[in-house]
C-alpha cells in the first residue's frame, strides 16, 4: 500500500471512530421527557408521584368573563398527578391526575356573599405531557372534566357545575412551574343566577416528585 493510500486508509478509520463515538455520546445524553433535578437528571418513573401547590404569591382564578376581573378567587390550590409512560425525548408522557382541590375562596360576583365549596369531579383525568413544553389534562373514565361550584347568596345557597372538554397548561423549568390561563368552562348546570361560562388561570410549582427522597423538582425536555 502507497502512502497515499494508507493516509487515506487512517483517515476513515478515524472518521468511523468519531462517528460511532459521537452517536454513543448522542444516545448517552439523550433524557427522558420528565427528569428530576435537572434536565440531565434521573427519569420520572412509573408510579412517581407529582405534586404542586400554587406558586408563591399567586391566586387561582375562575373569572366569569375572558380576561374579566369578577368572579372567584382562591389562596390554596393543589394537585396530585401519578406518571404512567415517560419516553425519550423528545416525546409525549402520560400521567393521570388523581387530585385537584381548590380553597379558602371568596368572590365578588353580584348578588354572592361567599364561596362555600369549588368540588373537582370525576376524577382521576389523564394527562399528556410533551417535550414542546404544553400539558394538556382530558376527561378519564369517570366521566367529563366537572367542576361544582356552592356559592352562598342572598337567597341561599346555590349550586353550578361547569365542565370542560380539556385543559391545556404551559411548563416552565425555569421554576419548574405549570400555569393554565383563561381555560374554558362552561355551565352545565344550575340557576340563572350561575354565570354562563368559567375562565379558569392558575400557576403551581414547583412541581415535584414526591416519591423520590428530598422531592427534586421536576424538569420537561
């Protein structure tokens, strides 16, 4: 073999080198679509437990209007979701939500004195996580996302249920935060005095795994 020829030889041996180290170094980085700690850090797992109260210093919304200031406001809200798949990213987990509560309400819709309960219905629902940073929750086999409002009057009490065909939130590892804005409820039932429609906004976080020791805060790629 002339020397031109053995150049040639080396360097693609060299180039295969490179290729199959830099795909291993590809395959090694590549994470899941949750992660803990960071967005390099260890897979959710099957079973993990995720939770998350409201973010400090903000409310839960349901406004009677898009973008209106009547409605009712809520200091302590949280949710529990359970993970079921969680792939490679990038791609889509999947979770189920087993928990959402919502109180110490008050409001100032016309004619109410006060919020005596916000009831999540139907639980649990399901849950789509993708690496493009949206959340969406849909109805699971109990029945439609519902939600029954008691608020008291100066007539009494009064019960509304509002449901939802979906719920669509944006995560945010920067404080590893979920917020919803202005998701749609409509009502299904109740009085004339129950507004047409809910528009549901809310921040949480950190959301974290609970499941995990120290409860490390959970990352989306």
């Amino acid at each position: 073999m002339d020397k031109r020829a053995l150049t040639a030889a080396l360097g693609a041996a060299v180039a295969a080198v490179l290729a199959i180290t830099g795909s291993a170094a590809a395959t090694a980085s590549a994470g899941e679509v949750l992660t803990t700690g960071s967005p390099t850090g260890p897979a959710v797992a099957s079973g993990d437990v995720l939770s998350a109260s409201l973010a400090t210093g903000s409310t839960a919304r349901i406004a009677t209007t898009l973008g209106g200031s009547t409605g009712i406001t809520c200091t302590a809200s949280a949710f529990t979701a359970t993970a079921n798949t969680n792939p490679t990213a990038p791609g889509t987990a999947t979770e189920t939500v087993t928990a959402h509560t919502l109180s110490t309400c008050s409001t100032n819709i016309v004619g109410a004195t006060g919020v005596q309960s916000i009831t999540v219905n139907n639980l649990p629902f399901n849950a789509a996580v993708t690496s493009g940073g949206s959340l969406t929750v849909s109805a699971g086999a109990a029945g439609p996302i519902q939600t029954t409002l008691k608020i008291n009057t100066i007539l009494g009490l009064t019960t509304c249920v509002y449901r939802a065909g979906s719920l669509t939130a944006t995560p945010a590892n920067a404080d590893n935060s979920l917020s919803f804005k202005d998701q749609l409820f409509t009502k299904f039932s109740g009085p004339s005095t129950c507004p047409a429609n809910g528009y549901f906004t809310a921040k949480y976080g950190p959301v974290r795994d609970t499941t995990q020791a120290g409860s490390p805060v959970v990352f989306v790629n």
